[in-house]
C-alpha cells in the first residue's frame, strides 16, 4: 500500500480532535439555512402537509413500514422527520437543524474512514474538511425532504467503519453491527445498497492478496441479499411513484451518453462547483442528434479510466478513490431514467467521499512543501464561502426556483413550483401567469393542466378551469380526483345559473356535477330546491334526502325542505324540518317559526 510521505503520530487524540474540528467547520458552512423556510417541492408532501408526521400509533407505523411515499420506501427517513415534527413542530429551522447535525457526523465519519485507511495521516482530516464544505452538498443538506440522503450517508459511513475494525475470516460484533448498520441505511434510502461494494474495496485496499479469495468473498453474501432485496423493492417503488421515465425521443445510445455525461458532469463539478441549480433538464435532443458534447462525455471518461489504470499499480490510491466514486454513482446515472432531471447534486453525496479521500490524499502527499497547508485552507475557506451563498438560494422557493430559471429558462417544473407557491399564498393570477408559462414549454404537462383548473375554479373563471381539467384527463384519463372537481365545477356553474334565474340550465349543470362527483350533498340540495320552485315536490323530496343522508346537519338544507314541504301541504314535517334548522342556528328557520307563531 502507498502510503503518504508525511504522517503524523497514531494517536485517538488526533482523529478525535480532527473529527471534531471537522463537524463543527461543517455545522459553521450550513449556519444560513436556519433561516430558511421549507420549498414547495416534495417539503410540502414530505412535511408540512404531511398529517402522519408527529403521530406515533399504530396507524403511523403501518404507514412509516408499509407503505411508499413518492416512490421511495424508506421508513427510518419518515420517522426521523416524524421524530422532528414530534421536537420541534412545524417550524422549518428544527428540520434543517437535525439535517445539518447529521451532515456533521457524516463529515467526522469521512475524517474516520480516512484514518482507517491512512492511519498517522492527515489524509482524513483533509477530506472531512472538503466533505463538510463542498457546494454541492448543499441541496442534501439545506433541503428538508432531502432528510434521505443524510440520514442514509450516516448509516452507511456506521457500516463501513465497523466493517473496518472486523478482524479479516472472523464473524464478529462488528461484522453483525456492520450488517444492522447497512440495513438501517437502506431503509433510509435504497442508493444504500452500494455499501457492501465500498466494503470490497475497503477490504482491498488493505489487503489486496485476499480480494478474491472464496473465503473472504463469502463475509459479502448475506449484505449483497439485503442489496438485491431492498433494490427490487426500490424499483417496484419508483415504478409505483411513476417516476421510472421512458423518453421515446432517445434511443438507447442516446441514454448512454447521457449517462456518460452525467459521470463527467459530477467530476467537473468537483472541480469547479459553479453555475449550481436544483434542476438540470435533460438536453435538447435535435435533427442531427445530441449537441456534440455529449459525444465527448465517453472519450473524457475513457482517457480518465485509462489513467486509473496505468497509474493504478504506481498509485493505488486512484483505485480505492474512483472506484468508491464510480461505484456509488452508478445506479444514479439515468441509464434507468428516474424522475425527471439529467443529473441531481443530492446523488453525489455519498459517491462524493471517495473524491474527497483521494484529493485529501494529494494534500496529504505536498505536506512536505510548506505552501500546501495555505492553498488547503484558502481552498477549504473558499468552498465554505461558497457553500454558505449555496445554501441561501434555498430560502424559499420564490429565491429557488428563480435561481433554476436564470439559468434555464425552459424548465416548467421550475414555473410549476413557483405557480404552487403563488397558489399557497392566496396569489391566483399571479400563480396562473406562471402556470401558463409551464404549459409554453411543454404543453403535455399534465399536472399543469390540473393547476390551472384549480386557480381558474378559485377565481370562478370556470370555463377555463373546465378547459383545462379536460385537457388534463386527456393526458391522465379516469383520474378520481380530477373528476371530482369537474363535479365541483359544474355545480358552482350551475349555482351562477341558478342566481341569475336560468333553473333549467342550472338543473342539467347541476346533473352533470352529479355525473362526475355523485358525492356532492349541496347539488342534490341546489336540484331539490329547483324542483320545488317547479312544483315537482316528489323530485325535490328525493333531492333533499339524499342531500342531508350526505351531510345530515346542513341547516340550510334543512330549511330548504321544511319550506318545500308546507308548499306541498305537509305542515307536521315541514315544521319538524325548519325547528331542527332553527337549533342548528339558521335564522331565517327561527323567523318563519316566529311569523308561524310555531313554538321552537
């Protein structure tokens, strides 16, 4: 094993110091995002509007265990923010507290790792402090719902360091309390599943002799099971979700360059983490193809690997750092598209530590000149700064979602999200410009479509919202929700025609809002008091009936039948009907009562 030129005592002291150092560098690099709020994509679903969080029944951990949340199974992520939700309410900063407490650990554990594989180096020490304040960290740390990522890194770090301390051919504590560390990760996220891989290479590292030797190979069976198992039902998951994509307008060789791409673009970022965002679209994919760049991605990659290789035996280091990285990156490339971006910074968290212990090597390896130690901290210093403005852009998800379209002006998620925000804040025709403006660039999104429909029903332009609640079922036929609010749309068409005196018209609307949502007890009210003003009183009385077996104490309703039923000479039920609206607090039901001299 090459080991540095520089070392420094074996000491507890110093990886206890250096970790500690480590995690605060990495507490002080997020300081900005207690003041953040939560953004209005995946923290409302994940957290604030998430009525399971906080509750500890059994319904809660049937729900934690047993079922996918946006097509991810990962239990112990839920439960961590539940934990929150629990300590700190429903205030933003408790999230991104517990999310940069962890970071924290997770920098130390890398600080860890580092002193486990150089031991008496500074190398740990070096890539904690790059781990801990590298800019593209930031939307794993200063996202709420990206709790996963942390959380997951955490356990994983657990796992390989108590798989380094296992004596090698023994099943000891530490092999079980690697296993139990491994699967907690994989509940917490199923990029996990990596973990026994890493451990391979870990175990290479320091004895290379014994890498494919059956004995050895076998400590690794019962983790591989755990990875196949937890990434089947990681895939049934996203295919659940609907987030496993098929883009028809790239072919296979498409995808691969795409993929290829993605590698180098996390390599160049490393380098120069610059022009950040939350959403990286895929390309444009024109007549004559990709743009050239893509078919560039291999040959970089290729002559990368070729480099590995030849200096590999010189310099073994570059197999152990690369090979975490490739490793960990790889069922993140998009060669099986998930959701909807070409490359997202979270995915680099974890594949992150094996670049970091490899530039933490270099460093370590110029100790003996003087300088290095002030291009490191200037360069530490630098990225902390970095990661500090990073972490404002997630203010909110106005400040957000702004920052993605600066720099691609065609993405309508990115309209979406700030739409949504709009809509939260009571906004409408500010969120429908934005909506609109999604739809320019794509106008199959469908959830868009859906949005629309709903600003248009608060504004009460109901035309629109018709229009485009139609050209969401379209794109999403039979979809129950959606043919609820067309119920809903219906009926307030009707109650405008009904107001305006058009009772026949408002009658067919008020059916049809029936057709499409039978559950809706204000339109059987709206029908039965249109069949009475008709004299249809045998109609208006089905009408009424079924509207209060919906909604039993409706006081208007109830009024309404009571009159229908004096207009129909049925005094006794007409006066049983008015009193119970008069005791529900109608007061037009305790004023006819008072013109009736009828006692209440």
């Amino acid at each position: 094993m090459a080991n540095p030129k520089t070392s420094i005592p074996k000491k507890h002291s110093a990886l206890t110091w250096g970790a500690v150092g480590v995690a605060l560098l990495a507490f002080i690099a997020y300081l900005p995002a207690l003041q953040n709020g939560f953004v209005e994509w995946d923290d409302n679903r994940y957290v604030y509007e998430n009525l399971m969080l906080g509750k500890w029944n059994r319904a809660a951990w049937a729900y934690y265990w047993g079922e996918y949340v946006m097509g991810n199974w990962h239990p112990l992520t839920m439960m961590s923010l539940s934990l929150d939700k629990t300590l700190f309410g429903a205030e933003p900063w408790g999230f991104h507290f517990t999310n940069m407490i962890i970071h924290a650990f997770n920098s130390a554990g890398v600080v860890w790792i580092g002193f486990r594989l150089f031991p008496g180096t500074l190398t740990g020490i070096w890539a904690g402090a790059l781990f801990a304040v590298h800019p593209l960290h930031v939307e794993s740390v200063a996202w709420a719902a990206e709790r996963k990522d942390v959380l997951y890194t955490f356990f994983v770090l657990g796992s390989l360091i108590s798989w380094s301390y296992r004596k090698k051919g023994d099943y000891n504590k530490y092999y079980y309390i690697s296993l139990l560390l491994f699967f907690l990760a994989c509940t917490a996220k199923a990029q996990a599943v990596v973990t026994p891989v890493l451990a391979w290479l870990m175990d290479t590292w320091n004895t290379p002799a014994r890498r494919f030797q059956m004995k050895a190979l076998l400590a690794y069976v019962p983790g591989l099971i755990i990875s196949v198992i937890i990434g089947i039902v990681a895939i049934d998951a996203q295919a659940e979700g609907g987030n496993i994509r098929v883009f028809h307008q790239y072919s296979i060789i498409d995808q691969f360059l795409i993929g290829a791409y993605g590698l180098f673009f996390y390599l160049y970022k490393t380098i120069l983490p610059i022009a950040q965002s939350a959403y990286y679209p895929y390309p444009i994919k024109s007549e004559a193809g990709l743009p050239f760049y893509y078919w560039l991605a291999p040959l970089v990659i290729a002559a990368i690997v070729g480099v590995i290789i030849y200096f590999g035996k010189k310099l073994p280091v570059l197999l152990l750092g690369m090979g975490c990285f490739i490793i960990a990156i790889l069922p993140v490339l998009q060669w099986l598209p998930v959701g909807e971006t070409m490359v997202s910074e979270r995915y680099y968290y974890l594949p992150s530590i094996g670049l970091c212990i490899l530039i933490g090597y270099g460093f370590q390896y110029l100790t003996h000149h003087k300088y290095i130690y002030y291009v490191g901290t200037i360069l530490i210093c630098g990225l902390l700064l970095l990661t500090q403005q990073r972490t404002l852009k997630w203010a909110d998800t106005y400040v957000l979602f702004l920052d993605v379209l600066n720099q691609f002006p065609n993405v309508p998620v990115a309209y979406n999200n700030i739409a949504n925000q709009f809509t939260a804040d009571k906004d409408y025709r500010r969120a429908i410009a934005f909506y609109h403006a999604a739809l320019k660039y794509r106008p199959d999104y469908a959830i868009g479509h859906h949005n629309l429909g709903n600003n248009y029903t608060h504004i009460d332009s109901l035309n629109k919202a018709l229009f485009h609640f139609h050209k969401f079922l379209s794109l999403k036929p039979g979809d129950t929700l959606v043919l609820h609010k067309l119920g809903t749309v219906w009926s307030k068409i009707g109650n405008q025609l009904a107001s305006s005196g058009n009772l026949d018209s408002a009658a067919i609307c008020f059916r049809k809002a029936l057709v499409f949502n039978d559950a809706l007890p204000e339109c059987y009210g709206n029908l039965g008091n249109i069949y009475a003003i008709k004299k249809e009183y045998d109609a208006a009385d089905k009408m009424f009936q079924e509207a209060l077996r919906l909604n039993p104490g409706n006081e208007s309703t109830l009024f309404n039948y009571g009159l229908m039923l004096y207009q129909n000479g049925q005094l006794e039920k007409a006066v049983e009907k008015i009193r119970q609206a008069a005791a529900k607090g109608n007061p037009s039901a305790a004023q006819w009562l008072q013109q009736m001299g009828v006692s209440q």
